[in-house]
C-alpha cells in the first residue's frame, strides 16, 4: 500500500467541509444523560465474561500557562497545590472502577493525557502509578504500551528517569513550532534546547517510543518558516510524528480569542505548508497513517496499517483494538463492551459525585447494532484505507449492496473524482483520497443525516 500524502487541490476544495474526526463512532455529539452510572456498571459487568484486557486513561487537566491554540479541557493555574486535591478524588475513582473489573485483566496500554500530566510532582507521579497498581493489573515486564504526554517545558532529566521509571515506555512531545515569533502569538515560549533534550533524556532512559506535536496555521506561520521546524524535527529521528491542523473556533474554545486573526495564514498558505510537510516527510522515510499522523515504516502504527489492523480511539491511532477502556478524571471518555461513557466536564461536578461515593459518568450511549456494523466500517475506512464488503457482509450477517445502497450510490461519485475506487466486493481509497479520508467515513455515518449539517465539527483540511 501507497503510504504517502498525496494532495491534490482541486478535490481538496471541493471537499473540505466540517466533520467528525471518528475517534469514536457515534461521536460525543450523540452522547446522552439517559446513559449514567448505572449503565455503566451493567456494562462493565458484562464486559467481565469476554475476559479481554484493558486499556487506562487519565485526564491530567492543570496547565501551567494558556496555549491561546489550544481546544483541550484544562484548568490554567499557577498554583501546583491544587493538583492534590484532584488526585485525591481521582484514587477515589480508581477504587470504584477497578471494583468493577476482574482483577485478572491485564492492563496492555495505558496513557496519560491532559492538560498537562507532567504537571504534578515526582512524588504525585510516583504515587499515582502506584495507587493504579493496587486496583488494577499492570505488567511488570515492560510489554504494555504505556504512554504519557510530555510538555518539555515541565520537565527534567530526572523527571523522565522517574517516568521510565514507574513503567512508562512511550511518551508524546508537544512542540508546535519553533518560530520564536509564531511561539509569542500563541502563547507557547519553549527552546529547541526543552524540546530537544526531554528527547534525548527519553532516549538514554529506554523509551521504545517518541511522538511528536506540531501544528500548521498558527499566526504568523509561512511555509518556509515551518519547515524550517519541521527540518529541525526530523534531524532528531522521533518515531512518529502528529502535524495537526489548526482550527480556529474562537466562538467555542475562549483562548482562541486571544489569537489575531488577521495574522492566520490563508487557506492556500495552509494547502502550501501541508504539501511541503508531505514532500518533507516522504524524503525522510516517514509514512502517512492518516489523520495527521506519520511514522517510520517499522513502527507499530505503519506495521498495523500495512498487515490491516491498525484501531483508532480518543488517544489517536492504536494496535490495541481488543481492549475495553476505562477512562479516570474530569471529562475523560472510556469505551466498555459496545458502550461509551463520559465523566463530568468541571471539577466541581467531579469533586461533588466522587465525594458522594459516586462514579462521574454523566452521559453517554449504548451502541445498536446498527452503530457497532457502521464503526466497524468507519473503522477499516479511516485505519487502513480499504474496506472488504464480503467480510463486513459476512461479520454481520448483511448484504453489504443491499444494506448500504443509498451509501454506495454516493460512494459512486467519490470514485469518479478519484477519492476511491469499487471492484471487486473492495473500496480502495486512492492516495488523493487519503487526505479526503473524513469525507469518505461521513458518507456512512448515520448520524449526519441526510442534510449532512456538519456545523459542531472542525474542517476536514
């Protein structure tokens, strides 16, 4: 398979519209108040009988400053004495949930997220890894996939030998940008030298692993200045590498309001550095997963994408589809049996149901039959670029033609722009198509509704 990122402008505008980013099908937008903690119980419970293994979410949400770019759920504070009191609820939660699960499930991947994980002090690190342990089952052999994120203006050498440490063997790398101009108007001042040495650091410690962050249309940004950075990243050879669009959505997340709009780059400026990324990455070896992402040809996502079992979820692409995901602290997204549930979004909220000896999900869903057939679909679509319609068929006990013939009709007119191609009982997506990828999902997604209003999510390019 093709693994490059090919653009081609003409489709890309006559397809970049709003839509879903999939990482999970239904998205939160379907996720309702009738789904709470009872439902999740009932869900857990049941999950129990298929003895599968389990993933571990935690939603650090502190920051230390404001990054105006960014859409994340986070809590913007000075002051570090108020991570103690979260975590105290969050080992609270971790007695409840891992009430519900066997004690036999291995936990194969585990991830903080946030916010900022590395936030919080080395002895508040050390001791969350270890309340984990006494709820949950974590491997002591190093083979889980347990992954952090990492902002490396927090961080020190001995703060990533600790994070080795206490089982840590991944780790993404925020960076954004170097441009000390494009740092100022974002609010995001950090040297090459962080950014660089938290890499080296987790080099020399063992981490299989090192991701790393950028984004394209921030002020000020030019083609020529970030792949000035982009350049600069590739000389330290990172695994894997997310180069996220920007998308400006003021309107909805406060900090974007402090963004000048005036000095966004245009739309074809925006086309022009995505095109010279994928020129840049392609010379240097990377391949394209999808959805933002790149990596070396030998690492696990390519691997999975390549051999067609690559998963995506909330933390991205995966190769641990088999998982059921338990997800711990505010607003924070799990995914049990064919359920999804999501905690309370304020600390309040979450203070006040963990105090009342109450789990936090306060909304989410339970998937029919029909949501479950559509994710798998969306799945293969958005993970490895095909879809074997006899498989499906088969899985699920349909005819695929008959099933999805108003989809496959529009799917017609996909192929004869070149996004995809339909022969044979098998969709291809093109590699002008891969870019597009969100556009071909949509057209299965029931939810969107015939009209296609697309208006709560982001632009596809």
């Amino acid at each position: 398979m093709q693994q490059t990122l090919v653009l081609d402008q003409d489709l890309i505008k006559r397809y970049d519209q709003s839509g879903p980013r999939y990482t999970s099908y239904p998205t939160a937008v379907q996720f309702h108040d009738g789904f709470g903690p009872q439902q999740y119980r009932a869900a857990a419970e049941a999950s129990n009988a298929s003895g599968r293994p389990l993933s571990l979410y935690f939603h650090i949400p502190f920051c230390d400053t404001v990054c105006f770019y960014c859409a994340c759920n986070k809590v913007a504070t000075k002051d570090r004495t108020r991570a103690q009191p979260y975590l105290d609820r969050v080992y609270r939660e971790l007695a409840m949930q891992g009430e519900l699960f066997d004690r036999s499930r291995p936990v194969e991947q585990l991830h903080w997220g946030g916010g900022t994980p590395t936030f919080i002090s080395h002895d508040q690190m050390r001791e969350l890894m270890t309340k984990t342990g006494r709820h949950f089952q974590l491997l002591d052999d190093d083979s889980g996939e347990y992954s952090i994120e990492i902002d490396p203006r927090e961080v020190t050498d001995e703060t990533i030998g600790l994070l080795r440490e206490i089982g840590f063997n991944r780790m993404s790398l925020g960076l954004q940008d170097l441009d000390p101009a494009v740092q100022k108007a974002v609010n995001r001042i950090q040297t090459a030298e962080q950014t660089f040495g938290a890499l080296t650091a987790a080099r020399r410690e063992g981490f299989r692993s090192i991701s790393m962050d950028l984004i394209y249309g921030l002020p000020l940004q030019t083609a020529d200045s970030f792949i000035a950075t982009l350049d600069r990243v590739l000389e330290a050879e990172p695994e894997r590498l997310s180069v996220f669009n920007y998308a400006h959505l003021p309107e909805r997340f406060k900090p974007q309001r402090r963004i000048n709009e005036d000095e966004l780059p245009s739309a074809e400026q925006k086309l022009e550095i995505l095109q010279q990324v994928g020129e840049h990455l392609a010379k240097a070896g990377y391949v394209y997963i999808g959805m933002d992402h790149f990596a070396r040809p030998d690492d696990e996502l390519a691997v999975a994408q390549r051999e067609g079992h690559l998963y995506r979820n909330f933390q991205g692409y995966s190769t641990h589809a088999h998982c059921d995901l338990v997800a711990l602290g505010v607003t924070s997204i799990g995914l049990v049996g064919n359920t999804y549930a999501q905690n309370v979004r304020t600390l309040d909220e979450y203070y006040a149901r963990i105090d009342a000896g109450e789990l936090a999900v306060f909304r989410g869903i339970e998937l029919s039959r029909d949501d479950e057939l559509r994710r798998d679909v969306i799945t293969d679509l958005i993970c490895n670029f095909a879809l074997d319609m006899a498989r499906v068929g088969k899985r699920w006990d349909i005819q695929f033609d008959d099933y999805f013939r108003g989809e496959l009709e529009r799917l017609h007119g996909m192929a004869k722009d070149g996004l995809l191609t339909i022969d044979g009982g098998r969709i291809e997506v093109m590699p002008a198509g891969r870019l597009l990828i969100r556009n071909i999902c949509m057209v299965f997604d029931h939810y969107l509704g015939a009209d296609g209003q697309t208006t709560r999510f982001s632009k596809v390019i």
